[in-house]
C-alpha cells in the first residue's frame, strides 16, 4: 500500500487502494472482471462469470464448518464517475487520486469508488484472510449496478446457491438495512429547430455551481438544491420580463445524482443588458439566501459572452423551461409506517442538449410500488402536453423489510456484543440490488451493511476510516457466527 499504509483493517485498505487503481465506470467494467478473475486464479478458488460480467467467487468452508450454511457476500463493482469543474481526469484510463484528511479518505475532485468499492474490498479479504472461521462463502461481485442495477437484473437463475445474502453496499456504520425502495427512470426528449441569433442580440451565461449533489435516494431529503431546477427558475423568470432566445442549456450528470452543476447560454436584446444584470442580481440574492445554510459553497454567476450563431425555436424554448418549472423535484412524500424514511420521490437529474434534441431525465423512487408509478405519471402527464417524447425504463423492484429475518438477528445480536450498543433497523431510500435477488431467489434472507460514506455520486465522496474498523469486524463476527 501507498496511501492507506498503516490503517486498520490492513488486510481491507490493500484490496481498496487496489482496485481503486482500476477504472471501473458504470457499464465499462472489463478492467476490475479480469482483476477480479486473475484474484481467483491467483488464490485457487473457484469461479465462474456469466454473460454480462457478473462474476462469484467460492471458497470453502473452513475445517469442521463443512455442514454449515453457504453465506453469499455481494458488492458491485462499478462506480459513479463524476468530476468537479477543470479537474483533468479519464475514468476509462486513470486511478483514483486518494488523499487522507482528518480520518476520512478522499479523492483529489473526482468521486471516490467507496459506493461499492469499500465492499469489493470487503469481500476480497474475506476470501483471502486465512485466520477467519468461515462456512462456505460465495462472493458475488455484480456490474452495472449504478445504471438501475442491470448487473443483477441479468443475473442467470442459480448463479449462486447460498439462501442467506450479506448486501455490502450501505453507507451508514452502526445502522442494519432490511429494506430499499424501488425505483424507474423517465425521460422526455424534445426535438427542435433552430433560427438565426438577431444581429442586435447579446449573449450570456448563466451559471450555478459549488453545490453539494449527491445520491438522488439518500441525500434527497436533505435540503439540496438542484442546480438544474434553480437554474431554470432564473430563465422562466426572465422570460416573462425580457424577449431572450436560449442557444444552450446544460446540467447534471447520472440519473441517480442530484445535479451539482447547470448552465444556459442565451441572447438577449443589448439595450436589455442593464435591465437584465439588475435582475439577475435579485435572483443571486434569492438562491443565497434560500439555499446558503446548506448549500454554503453555492455560486451564480452571469458574464458577457461571445454572441451564439443560432438560437432554439420559441414554442420549444417556452415547453422546456415550462414543464422544467412545474417538474416536482425532492421529496413527494413521507413514510407513515418508519420515521424519517422517504417513501416517494423523485429527482430531475440532468438536462442535455445536442445538434437535434434536447434530453431532461429523471428519477422516480418508492417504497410502494403504485407510488412509485404514480410518480412517474405526474411525469408523463406533465411532459405529455407538449411535444416531447416521452420513454419509461423498466425500473427494478423494492425490497421489503423483513422484521422477522434470522439474518437481522444474528447481526444485531453480533453488532450489541461487539459495541454494548443497538444499531439502527432502517429502510433505505435508495436502491440496493436485494430487490432483484428476491425476484429470483424469493426464500433468500438478507441484510445489508456498510461502513461510513458521505455524500456518495459527488466529488465530495468521502470514506470514514473507523467507520471500516467496526464494518469488519462485523462482517467478521456474522461470517464466523453462521452455520
């Protein structure tokens, strides 16, 4: 080890600087499978990968374990790439900087990989440390997890045997999650036309940055701004006060991300310029003020520019920026059943422009499922009154909470005995992969826990160190306790 030398759980940071070394975007994998097959190789355990990449790994049980009960570890392999504005980094090509900083690890501007490269991490040591006491354990390392969980959508019936799953993907040390909600992606691509900027036309940026992002599940409720829905306030304000034409408007990134950056290029009469600046101030001392206790690095911005060629035509300028207006973003509703817990959301994740089209996406997330479908309607209805083109992902399920599971009880008996204190029961917001391997497996008991991870999707991803001290040696202690 380099950067991680010297922290405990060792044997867990090795395999973490490892494979954060290894690019592994959503979708393109292929450099942490063959990473993953050479590590079976090397350690003379069997394994298999099926179609899509999805690779488990088996070892056997310890000596006088053999009758026990297979144990199913599972993480995903890929990350969320996202980068902070003038940050020079290839995520197809280049590791992942990490630095420590006041017992958290970070990356220098880009996200970090702990979302689920901490598990990856986890589950290798548990392959390799020879002094745990262990059943049989398969280790299943999923792709594509962060683009609606593909990975284990197509993973093949009986991939695995074991019918107890431990789930290394949360982010909360000291909480057990039983349960997750259910989630679909929406979009509404607008086609347009384009016209001639007038000569006596100005152009202009606007933009807003420094925002804090993160998971469109589990920070949702957090009072984030979303640069893409603040950004278009500015502009449906302004349209109803001055005659201006947009060239180009931009934000987001991942569709399950709360979007940290937007901006517009737009043209608007030069003796307007004055009148136009005045304005925007007000709206800058609107954002600060609603936004600033949470969102303390935000920035607004409006520059003089270069004068764009062509500008979109007016009925579709006025459908983007009006149904961009009315689009609920954030919370829909609360849980009646957990406290605290989100039950319906949704986020507008990103806004793209290209030579013929312009593309909003966003996410619907539930714990119910007709909430969830009812969240995706408001959507389709809205977008339905102009002439957008409206498409539904088929989305992956939830996973109900089981109170009863010998899984969570196993676990928080193991956790009380380890810290004299109770963890946290919780349903998560944001999806995890049990959903889908209840679908195939419907008798399988599961749990999912994780170690410490602040604002994951955003480059202010951070991984708390003895947050890891304590996921071990609980991971530890239920792969040593299961028979």
């Amino acid at each position: 080890m380099e950067i991680l030398a010297g922290f405990q759980p060792e044997i867990v940071f090795k395999y973490f600087e490892e494979i954060s070394k290894i690019p592994r975007p959503s979708g393109k994998e292929e450099k942490i499978i063959q990473y993953l097959l050479q590590f079976a190789e090397k350690y003379s355990l069997e394994y298999k990968k099926d179609d899509v990449g999805n690779v488990l790994i088996t070892k056997p049980a310890s000596k006088g374990k053999e009758n026990c009960e297979t144990l199913v570890l599972q993480a995903h392999v890929d990350m969320i790439i996202d980068k902070n504005e003038g940050v020079e980094h290839d995520f197809e090509n280049d590791a992942i900087s990490m630095y420590v900083e006041n017992g958290w690890i970070k990356a220098r501007g880009t996200t970090l990989g702990a979302d689920c490269g901490i598990g990856v991490a986890a589950a290798l040591a548990a392959l390799t440390d020879n002094n745990l006491k262990h059943c049989k354990l398969e280790c299943l390392f999923t792709v594509d997890e962060e683009r609606e969980l593909l990975g284990a959508k197509c993973l093949p019936a009986n991939f695995f045997t074991g019918k107890t799953l431990v789930n290394l993907d949360s982010e909360d040390e000291g909480e057990l999650f039983i349960g997750c909600a259910g989630g679909i992606n929406s979009t509404a691509t607008f086609s347009y036309n384009i016209e001639p900027t007038p000569s006596e036309y100005i152009g202009f940026k606007v933009a807003i940055g420094g925002l804090i992002g993160g998971h469109s599940g589990d920070d949702i409720n957090k009072g984030r701004a979303n640069a893409v829905k603040v950004l278009d306030r500015f502009l449906w304000r302004m349209s109803h006060k001055f005659d201006f034409r947009i060239s180009h408007y931009e934000g987001g990134n991942k569709s399950n991300a709360i979007p940290r950056e937007a901006y517009a290029i737009l043209t608007v009469h030069k003796g307007l310029k004055t009148a136009l600046m005045a304005s925007f101030d007000v709206f800058k001392d609107d954002i600060e003020e609603e936004f600033g206790k949470v969102e303390t690095k935000v920035f607004v911005s409006l520059t003089e520019v270069e004068q764009p060629a062509y500008v979109i035509d007016e009925l579709t300028q006025f459908e983007v920026l009006a149904t961009l207006h009315a689009c609920p973003t954030g919370v829909l509703r609360m849980s009646d059943e957990m406290p605290n817990l989100v039950e319906t959301s949704m986020n507008i994740a990103s806004i793209k422009f290209d030579d013929k089209t312009i593309v909003i996406t966003t996410s619907q997330r539930s714990s119910i499922d007709s909430k969830k479908f009812y969240a995706v309607d408001i959507f389709k209805s809205l977008f339905s009154l102009t002439n957008a083109c409206v498409k539904v992902s088929d989305g992956y399920p939830g996973w109900k909470p089981n109170f009863n599971s010998p899984i969570l009880q196993t676990t928080k008996s193991i956790y009380e005995k380890l810290f004299n204190q109770s963890p946290l029961i919780r349903v998560v917001h944001a999806g995890l992969e049990c959903g889908l391997f209840l679908e195939k497996y419907p008798n399988i008991d599961m749990i999912s826990i994780g170690p410490t991870i602040k604002d994951a999707h955003s480059p202010d991803e951070r991984l708390e160190i003895a947050s890891v001290v304590k996921f071990w040696a609980l991971l530890k202690g239920v792969i040593e306790t299961h028979c």
